[in-house]
C-alpha cells in the first residue's frame, strides 16, 4: 500500500449533535424543529437542540433561565435507556466499514479507515463523509465528523463546522487550523494545565506544537501531553481502544406488585414486561438474541435465568414461550413474590439478519405483521391498549390499582389519557403458546 502523505493514517471522528436532544426529536415527530432540552429531573439542559442553541440556549443551563429567555421551550426529562441504544447502533453502523472503531463515549466515536480506499473506491474524504451519510440516514440525527493523521486532529476537525460539518485536515493543512485553537479547548488539556501553559506564553495549540523536544522535558510534560505535541505535529500515537462488536447492551424492564404466590399472576407480571421490553426493542428497531427472566421474594431474595435464541428477536410471544418452558424451574410453588423483571441481551439491529438462518428469519417475519398492527394501536391509544392475554391480568390489576390510588389521591392533569386507555382495554388473545 502506497504511503499516502496526507493521511498517513486515516481517523475518523463522529460527534452527533445536540445528541441527547436530537434522540428525543426522532422518537417523538411533535418535538421536530422545536427548542428541546433534556435534563428536565435535573433541573439544568443536558442537552439543547439545533434549534435551541440558535435561540441562545446552552447546556449546564438552568431550567428556568431557559424557560424566561424562551418560553416555548419544551423541557423533557432524559431518557438514557433510548440514547445508549442509539449510541450502540452508530457503533454497529461505524463497524460496517471497519473493525477499528473506539467507542469514545455516548455520542462520540473514533474509526481507523487506514487503507480502505480500494476497497471502498473513493479518497478517505469519501469513505468519511460515506458514513456520515450512512449515520444521518439510519439514526436520523446529524454528526460533526473530521479526519485527520491521528485522533487528536481528527477530534479537533470535528468540531470546526456543526452542526451536520465535515472537515478534513490532511498533515499539510495542520499548522493553519491549529493557530485558531485555544491551547484550553484541546482534547486532554484540562483547565489547570492551560492555565499553566498559558503563563509559559502558550497561547493556541500552534503555540505548542512549535515547542521543542528540550522545551517538553526541560517543563517536564508527562507522556500525555507529549503524545499530543506529536499528534499536533502530525504523528499517529494515540492508539483506538477498540472493542469486539459483541453488541453489549440490553433492554430491561421490571416491575413491582402487590406480593403474590399465585403461579398464573406471576406469569402475567412477568408476561408484561416481556411485552414492554419488546416494544421498547421494536420502537428502536432492535433485536436481542439472549434474555434474562427473574423472580423477586418477598425477602428480597432473587432467582432468575439466562436464556438464549437462534436468532435476534423482538416478539414477545417468541420469549414467552421460551419462559414459559423455564418458568418453573425459577417459580417455588408457596412462596410470596414482590416483583419480576425481564431483560433482553445481546441486542443487534433489526436490520443484521443472519443470512444462513433464512428459513428462521421467514418464519419470523410473517408473524411480526399482527405485532405491527398491535404497535400502531398503542401508539394510536396508549401503551397496553392492546396486549398479549397473558399479560391481561397485570395489565388490568394495575389499572385496579390506579382507579383505587385515584379515589385516593387528587385528579392528575393527563386523567382523560389515563380514562382513554382504561376504557378500551382490548386483550389480544390468540396465539400465546
Ligand atoms: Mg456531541
């Protein structure tokens, strides 16, 4: 392979914008275009849209400030269940083009595209700007991406033009971006450290890039800040921590009940957050291929299992039948229970089928058109509107429990939803096997 000059090694860095903000937008249409913050339990943004930041808002930001400076803003409390599944399907995107890819943190991640041009027919602009399309197309929200020799300017490139940007910085072209970059705003240069580089008179990451191999040890810099000199000056030294794409992750759902004995109620608690962990997995366009069911006493103590599919799903039937064949090798006839939980493993994208288990994946498929029809209902009248039968005794027990809290308590503000989901309350009860 000929060396290539400008990109002796080719990093790609990928920084979503607005990440947390931008996830909400895609999973709720009515939040498009607006001014969205996430952070609502904190009571500062985490995160503020494209469309916030316009109209000044910022993260770290108070609620209230943001609710005076832009009244319409809409406060949302956050959701990192959705955004880590969001972070883990831009890594399995990224993947697509190489294995070299650092998870560098919930929104941002490195890849090492070193010698794949003839394999993709185009310049490491192209492959960069390849996955950037591929990223917007499939998550629906946009990233800052930049290519540079190293990951120190690769993270450096990313920044220069969000949202949406691309900016490659090929070796050559170094020196004339690093003297706009303020010597504090470098990637592994913490406010003190600039503090004291600024009073030795260096001022931008030119500044000390220029400095001498006898100025870095006569100051005694540590090896990290001199991995950063040679990255500025244009070496690869930094390393990618890559991770094997074994697709960590899961989907959890649990939940607590009146305490019961009875084998059928425990079965349908359980039932429920199969089916709500199903959902969420389908609302993201997920699958998992192993899961975990367990059972809580009334003392506290837990007893569960690991249980493992042919292939990634996502319909709740598939895991209850599974379960169903497990469920009394965990469940101790007379004894009290309190809670159960359910957690799918493993997750994949709905998309990766394995293509030699066709005949499986068929099989499937043709089934997942009721579970459609079952989700457009919901989202058309609520969660649980329309449910599996063996959920339906938890499903109606809780909505006992809220008409008995709400004889108790004050009438909410979102009642009539609550009314709207309790009056028609459809079991679907066919095949639960
Ligand atoms: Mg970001």
């Amino acid at each position: 392979m000929p060396l290539n000059r400008s990109y002796p090694r080719a990093i790609v860095h990928f920084d979503a914008d607005s990440f947390f903000a931008s996830v909400e937008q895609v999973m709720n249409h009515n939040l498009r275009g607006k001014a969205v913050v996430t952070g609502g339990e904190r009571g500062a943004a985490t995160s503020v849209s494209i469309e916030g930041k316009k109209l000044g808002l910022y993260r770290g930001m108070s609620l209230r400030d943001m609710k005076k400076m832009c009244p319409d803003v809409v406060i949302v409390s956050s959701d990192y269940t959705s955004y880590s599944i969001f972070a883990r399907r831009m890594y399995s995107i990224a993947r697509e083009f190489t294995p070299h890819v650092e998870e560098y943190s919930i929104d941002e991640c490195f890849a090492d595209i070193t010698g794949l041009r003839s394999q993709f027919h185009t310049s490491y602009e192209g492959i960069a700007q390849l996955i950037q399309k591929r990223l917007h197309a499939e998550l629906g929200i946009t990233f800052g991406v930049g290519l540079g020799p190293s990951k120190t300017i690769a993270k450096i490139a990313s920044k220069l033009n969000k949202p949406a940007g691309f900016t490659p910085i090929p070796t050559r072209a170094i020196p004339s971006v690093l003297s706009d970059i303020p010597i504090g705003s470098l990637w592994g240069v913490g406010y003190s450290t600039s503090f004291k580089f600024e009073k030795l008179g260096v001022h931008t990451a030119l500044d000390f890039a220029q400095k001498t191999d006898g100025w870095l040890k006569e100051h005694g810099l540590a090896k990290p800040y001199r991995d950063i000199w040679l990255e500025l000056n244009g070496a690869f030294v930094r390393k990618l921590a890559t991770t094997p794409d074994d697709s960590i992750g899961s989907i959890l759902q649990s939940r607590t009940f009146t305490p019961t004995n009875d084998r059928r109620v425990l079965f349908s608690q359980l039932a429920k957050n199969i089916e709500g962990a199903c959902a969420k997995a389908r609302r993201h366009g997920v699958r998992g291929s192993s899961c975990r069911f367990y059972l809580k006493t009334q003392e506290f103590t837990y007893a569960g299992k690991n249980l493992s599919m042919s292939i990634p799903l996502s319909d709740p039937r598939e895991f209850l039948r599974l379960i169903e064949a497990h469920f009394d090798s965990v469940y101790i006839p007379g004894t009290m229970y309190r809670a159960s939980g359910f957690g799918l493993y493993a997750i994949t994208s709905e998309h990766a089928i394995m293509p030699d288990l066709f005949g499986e994946t068929v099989r499937v498929e043709s089934q997942s058109k009721l579970i459609e029809t079952m989700d457009s209902l919901n989202q058309k009248y609520g969660k649980h509107t329309l449910h599996l039968g063996v959920s339906h005794s938890a499903v109606t027990n809780e909505d006992q429990r809220q008409v008995e809290r709400r004889k108790r308590s004050r009438p909410r503000m979102h009642m009539s939803l609550e009314q709207k989901r309790k009056t028609i309350n459809l079991p679907y009860l066919g095949v639960v096997r």
